[in-house]
C-alpha cells in the first residue's frame, strides 16, 4: 500500500470512537431523509390505494375543496343524491360525511352502509356484522389491530362511546365507519355529506356520467378517481413539500457539520504525517484528494449504515403504529446517498485545504 493509503487507514482507525461516531452521524442523515420522505410519501400512497379501494367511478366534492379528504367540509345537502342518481349510466351513488379524528390521526367516514356498499361491493368482514345500533362502528384490520379492538369494545371518538360491531378487510376508504346519520348529529351537520361516491354502469360511460354531472352542477368539484389519484403527491399538499425539503436541508447540515468536526480534528492530529507526506513528494493535490476520499469512505460507511438505521426504524415505527405506512424507494435510497457525499465533501473542503497549504518544515517541527 503506498503511503497516502497507509495514512488513510491510519486516520480512520487512529481513532476508532471518533470514526464510529461519525459513521454513525452520516447514518442517521441518511435515515432521517429516508424516513421523512419515506412517511410522506407512504402516507399519500396509502390514503390513494384506500380511496381506489372504495370501488367508484367519479367523486363528486364541494367547489374548492383540498385534494386531502380530511380537509373537506361538509357544505353539500345529502338530497344531492337523488339528482346524481338520476343521471343516466350512473349505477349507485354514496354520500359520505367526513370527519378527522385528532386523537387517532384518521379520518372517519360517516356511512349509509347499503348506499355505500353498493358502489364499493360490500365489506368483507372478519368478525362481527353490520350496523345495528345508532352508535355502532366499523373498524379495518389494521386499525383494529393498532388500538387492541375487538367486537363489542367500547370505543371513545368524539367525547361519544361507540360500541364495535364490525372488523372489516382494510382498504375501503377510511378505517373507522360510523352511521352518517350519527355523525351529522356530533359534527353539526345535519342532512350535508363532504363527499358523493358514483359508480358508473360500465367504464365505458364514465366519461358521459362526467359531462352530465357538470351540467348539472357546475360549481362543485368532480374528479375522476384515476386522475384523482394520479394528483396524490407531496407537490399538491401546501406546504408539505416545504417541510420534506427543509427536513432534507436539516440533515445535509449535520452531515456537513459531522464530516466537518471529524477532518478537522484529523488533520490537527496528523499534522506531523503530513509534514512528513510532503518530504516524500506529495503535492498539494494529493494532500486534497486524501482527506476528500477520507470523507467519503466515512460517507460511504455512514450510507451502508444509513440504510440499515432506516429498514429498523421502519420496522420500529410498525411495530409502534401499526396504521403507518413508510415506503422505503431505491430513488431515495441513492439521494440520500448522494446528499450525504454532498454534505461530506463540504464538510471536507476547509480541512483538505488546511491540510494542502501547511509547510513540510514547519509541519515536520510540530509536536
């Protein structure tokens, strides 16, 4: 091994407490960009499969209404259904009335249960049954799982006790259902429905369900369920890509920060090897080009270790809250790998610098 090499291996072993925290460092920049974009964009991708779930065609909202269920009002009369069913090829139509439930982070979807199973073909249920009672619920499999429910528990949602009655297959929209009629009555809105499932008679006639609708009501926000879903990105959420670019700058700080602290004190260190490189012949390029591949062996390391931070806080977080969903993507793998070698060279650059301009006598004479 030439002497670059040899010194490059002494660094990082000279101190191996030192080199293990900065791996560590780098690990946790990379889980913390993984992570973040991992929760946001699973979050989207599983609120988009649980809406497909639903089985419709068409969804109708009121005019300027989010791209985000939860934060729809409930400003349309229920008698709306009626028009919608009316028009021709449209085969079924479910009001629905939403409500965010602040405690458990969902939402909550009041129901006319055979309105609603109609466009969505039912729920498959794995214990208990229908509605029977005015303050019955339905809970899925995840959420029921997550909170320790089972049929017949008592479940608090809107200072209200609400009795089990059914666990149903995740997947159909939301994961708690109560009667829309019981949730008029809590939330104050009596008669109205945030949303209007439509399910078409074939595919083929959704197009023409859609025109009709918007002659019929031109105000209101109706959005075919492919393109709706297609729209479920961070891009459409206010402020949320704000805050994953702001978590991302976050951490390329630290890393910068991190590799910053560990050169420095490196080449404080090694002052004398340097000295000594130099007599031997080194330029001042070599001397760059061996603290920067020093920084990103570190980077590389924190980056294998990065990823295993981000599958065991995945599998943490599940374990934790069984309804979260954090999709882990290769893409965001390798750019946090490369944002890590970003903040790594930065980091880098001042103590490659220092080290390039120290004088070989001077730092031959250092003690």
């Amino acid at each position: 091994m030439n002497p670059l090499g040899s010194m490059l291996m002494g660094n990082l072993l000279h101190r191996p407490l030192r080199t293990l925290i900065t791996v560590v460092a780098v690990g946790v920049e990379v889980c913390l960009v993984v992570i973040i974009v991992g929760l946001t964009t699973g979050l989207l991708h599983e609120t988009a499969k649980r809406i497909e779930g639903v089985g419709a065609d068409l969804m109708l909202q009121p005019p300027a209404a989010s791209i985000l269920q939860s934060f729809s009002g409930a400003p349309m009369p229920v008698k709306i259904k009626d028009k919608l069913e009316d028009v021709p090829h449209v085969a079924a139509v479910a009001p629905v009335l939403l409500q965010f439930h602040t405690s458990g982070l969902s939402v909550v979807y009041g129901i006319e249960l055979k309105s609603f199973e109609a466009v969505s073909n039912g729920f498959v249920y794995h214990a208990g049954g229908p509605f029977q009672e005015a303050n019955d619920l339905l809970v899925d499999d995840w959420f029921a799982r997550s909170e320790k429910l089972k049929v017949g528990d008592i479940f608090r949602l809107f200072e209200n006790d609400f009795t089990v009655r059914g666990v149903v297959e995740h997947g159909k929209g939301a994961r708690l259902f109560v009667p829309i009629e019981t949730l008029q009555e809590l939330s104050a809105a009596h008669d109205k429905a945030s949303i209007f499932y439509i399910r078409c008679d074939a595919p083929k006639n959704t197009e023409l369900v859609a025109e009709e609708i918007r002659k019929l009501l031109p105000r209101h926000k109706l959005s075919l369920l492919k393109e709706y879903l297609s729209m479920m990105t961070s891009s459409q959420l206010p402020g949320l890509d704000e805050f994953v670019n702001s978590m991302i700058v976050l951490a390329v700080v630290v890393g910068f920060l991190v590799i910053f602290l560990s050169m420095y004190t490196t080449i404080l260190e090694r002052t004398r090897e340097i000295g000594i490189l130099k007599s031997l012949g080194a330029s001042k390029t070599d001397i760059v080009g061996l603290v920067l591949r020093e920084s990103l062996l570190l980077c590389a390391a924190g980056l294998v270790a990065g990823i295993g931070f981000s599958y065991g806080g995945r599998f943490l977080l599940k374990e934790m809250f069984p309804t979260l969903t954090i999709l882990i993507t290769f893409s965001w793998l390798v750019k946090a790998g490369l944002l890590a070698a970003l903040g790594g060279v930065l980091g880098a650059v001042y103590p490659a610098w220092l080290a390039a301009r120290q004088d070989a006598i001077v730092a031959l004479a250092y003690e």
